[in-house]
C-alpha cells in the first residue's frame, strides 16, 4: 500500500493513500465542490460522476480508473483519479482524470504530493508520461502544472465523440 505521510506547510499531518470504497461518499463531496468550481470559470460539461459511479468505475467488476486521496487527521481534503492508456508515441501512460484540493487547502504542497505520488505510480509501473486536460479557463491549475514543468500540446487537440 501506497502511504506517504509528511508534515508540510498544512496545519496537519498529510496522508497520501490509495482510494478506497469507504472514500465514495467524501470523494462525491469534493466531486461537487470542484464542478461547482468549474461551472465559476464557465465549464458547462454534463458531469455525471458521483459516489456510485465511483463505486461502479472504480472498484468494480472492470475499474476503469484507480486513485490516490490526501486525507489529513479529520478528513479528505484531496483526490486525484487516473487510468492508464495508450498512446503511440509513448506506448502507455497514465490520463489524470480528475486533480482536486479543497480550496482552504491550496497553496501548501498537497496537490504537488497527489501528482507526485501518481508518478511514483507510474515509474513502478514502467510508464514515463502523465497526460491531462485543463480547462481553458482554469488559470491557477495551468499557473500549478507549469510549476510542475508539464508541458503544453502543440500538435494536439483534445477531441470527443459522445455514443450515447
């Protein structure tokens, strides 16, 4: 088991852990304050993730995607989901889904824990790349990914095709 605990610049002791079933009902909490953030920027995706698509997604029969959460002494107060994929250029990587800190938690080093513990995941695993996708409008996670050294797409765009 994943567990990294770390005193940092957050009033608390900080543990990074896989996510568990027992986590879908405060994972659904963050879930809603991270679109109710997004909807602020002007995101106006139908999001239809909750605490029984996470039950369902994640842990069942076929998860389609795994996670890591930050939980300090009283709660969770970030999560950061991810699956693998495939890709030409660099055969497998790792799609983060989904990277949420509560908002009076940004700022102290967890949301640089959760990405860094997901490459730690991906080094254990032989994959050498992170991929994800930003709202345009999101100006402090691109201002957080550049810090990182991520880098920006220039040849791609991201592309969908709804089946349903």
């Amino acid at each position: 088991m994943l567990r990294n605990e770390r005193q940092i610049g957050y009033k608390n002791l900080m543990i990074i852990r896989p996510c568990l079933p027992s986590d879908a009902a405060a994972i659904d909490s963050l879930f809603q304050e991270f679109v109710a953030y997004l909807r602020s920027i002007g995101d106006t995706n139908d999001y239809r993730f909750g605490a029984e698509q996470y039950l369902t997604d994640g842990f069942g029969a076929d998860p389609a995607f795994r996670g890591l959460v930050a939980q300090d002494t009283s709660a969770l107060i970030g999560y950061v989901l991810f699956s693998r994929t495939y890709d030409g250029d660099y055969v497998r990587n790792l799609y983060i889904v989904d990277l949420y800190v509560q908002q009076a938690a940004r700022g102290h080093g967890i949301g640089r824990l959760l990405m860094n513990a997901v490459g730690n995941v991906a080094r254990s695993e032989g994959i050498a790349r992170l991929s994800w996708a930003v709202h345009k409008n999101n100006m402090r996670a691109l201002r957080f990914y550049e810090a990182l050294g991520a880098q920006y797409s220039a040849d791609t765009h991201v592309m969908y095709l709804d089946l349903a």
